[in-house]
C-alpha cells in the first residue's frame, strides 16, 4: 500500500481533500499532511474543514512518500510564498514518483517550474499561468501525463480519484 | 479631480483598498467599486472590511473612469475566473490610462495579457507567473513604467499611494 503526503495550508479547497483521502484510505492508502508547521490544524476555505498537520514539509523528504497530493483552492498560493514547499514539489516532480494536483494545485507546480511540455489541466483562473509556464493545457476532467495527474475543480473529483488510484500501488 | 474604479471582490486584501482609496479621497478624488455585481457587499479577506460594488464590471467602461485601481488579495485570482473582469482590464490597460496594482492586483494583468516586456512587481507568491507572462519582474516597494504602477505586499503601501497619486490629475 502507498503513503501518500498532502501538502496543504489554510484555505484548502475542502472536498479537494476530504474526498480522494477518503478513497485513498478505503483502500488501504495512508496518508500524512505536510506543510508549513507541524502539529497546526490548518481549515478548508469553505467548509472550515479542520485538518491537522503531521509534519512540517522541512521535516521530510520526497523519499518518505509513495506519492504527493496538492489540493486546490487559496491553500497551493500560500505555499509557494515559501521556499521549502515549491523545493519540496520541485525534488518530488524530478523522483517520478505520481504526483495529483486539483485546481489552483498547478500554482506550485509552476513556481517550481516542473510543468514545462507537460500535459496539465487546473482551474480556470490559472489557466493562463499555467500556458505561460509552458504546459500544455488541456480543459479535460483529468489530465494524466505519466506521473503527473491533474484536475480543473471539484466537479472533477470523481475522475480525479480514479485515475490517481491507477498509480498507486 | 479623478474618477477612480476600483476593481474587486470578495477576499480582497483590506488595507490595500481602504488606505490608497482615503488617500485618493482626501485629495478630492472619487472612488467607483466595480465588480460582478452592482449592489454586492464584498468582504475583506482579513478583517472582513464590508463595501459596496456600486457598478458591475459588465455596466461600466474604461471611458467611464480616469484611473483603475486592483486591489491585491484573493479577489483578483476570484475575478480572473470570469470573462468580464479579463476584458475590462484589458481594454483599460490599452486606453493607456493609469492602472494601480498591487500584491496579487498583477495575476488580472497576467490573464488579460498585457504585461509583456512590462517592468512590474507583485506579492512574492506570483513572482514566477510575472516573469512566466513576460514582464521584468522587479522586486521593488513600488515599480512604475509609464501608465502602470505596482506595489509587492501591504507594507509597500505608502510608495504605491506616493506613485499612483502622481498619475492622478
């Protein structure tokens, strides 16, 4: 079974989190949240969905994971105003390890220029960004483009659980 | 005197509206909020500041105003989403009229496209997608190239007010 970390802070986009680490721990996946400080409960931006942070993204490494989850909404933006979550992202893209990102989730993926060539899709706010970073966009529910799976916004969910689950081991 | 929009919604940075808005007011300019809905109250991201949108986006037009003046924050990435706002500030920007930005105000010139080998600063969150849509990213309290001023963070706020004054007539 895999370990995947979700990084996130406050502002998360709710169901971006609750709902693939609901099926990911159906099926047997374990899941641990990175960001900015450990033992802080960070909320989701709609919901207030209160989730706590195991560890500080200073405090691992890329290869303590199986795989990296970026939920949506404001909370990929307050990560990136930091070095140590883009260098966390950037060194995880390089390992190849499956990485799923949901709609503002591609604003770190940017500030660690990992999506250039790359098929990625996001929310519709970004997508000039994410042209501009030099992706590919694409206006699909799920994007997959080898480790990399992306989504445009909580619509897509269900389309996002399934395909990220296909890497999962 | 100046006739001032101020283009916002919710989530906007508070004092990035209410401190260059009573600076603009007591040197005898007026202020228009505009928005996606006339008759909206928004709130401020931070002390939930409430205002008025006294015009939607889709009633108004750059003829209409003298200035522009985007608030940082949430709310331009939550005005981005949507066709109007893009439009509005592309066509303000090509009228070559003063255009204040500050702290995310840059992420609705980076979708309207009209930053390009412009010199501009913004909050250090976006500084990758600044430089990615083809401006000279400065990391400056306040850049100023012929029409355009903008300002990183809150902290700025006194050289932002100082700059875009001196474009007001």
């Amino acid at each position: 079974m895999s370990k995947i970390a979700s990084i996130m802070t406050d502002y998360f986009e709710d169901v971006e989190y609750t709902e693939p680490v609901k099926a990911y721990k159906e099926s047997g996946h374990d899941v641990i949240n990175i960001g900015l400080q450990g033992g802080q409960t960070v909320k989701g931006k709609r919901e207030q969905t209160p989730v706590e942070i195991h560890k500080s993204v200073t405090d691992v490494r890329p290869e303590d994971f199986d795989a990296l989850l970026i939920p949506g909404g404001f909370s990929p933006d307050l990560l990136r105003g930091h070095e140590a979550p883009v260098a966390f992202v950037k060194e995880f893209m390089s390992s190849g390890k499956p990485v799923f990102a949901i709609c503002h989730g591609a604003q770190l993926l940017i500030t660690a220029d990992v999506i250039r060539n790359r098929k990625v899709t996001g929310y519709k706010s970004i997508i000039q960004d994410i042209k501009n970073a030099g992706a590919d966009f694409q206006d699909s529910e799920v994007v997959v483009d080898g480790n990399l799976v992306s989504s445009r916004n909580p619509g897509d969910i269900p389309a996002f659980i399934r395909e990220s689950m296909k890497l999962l081991s």
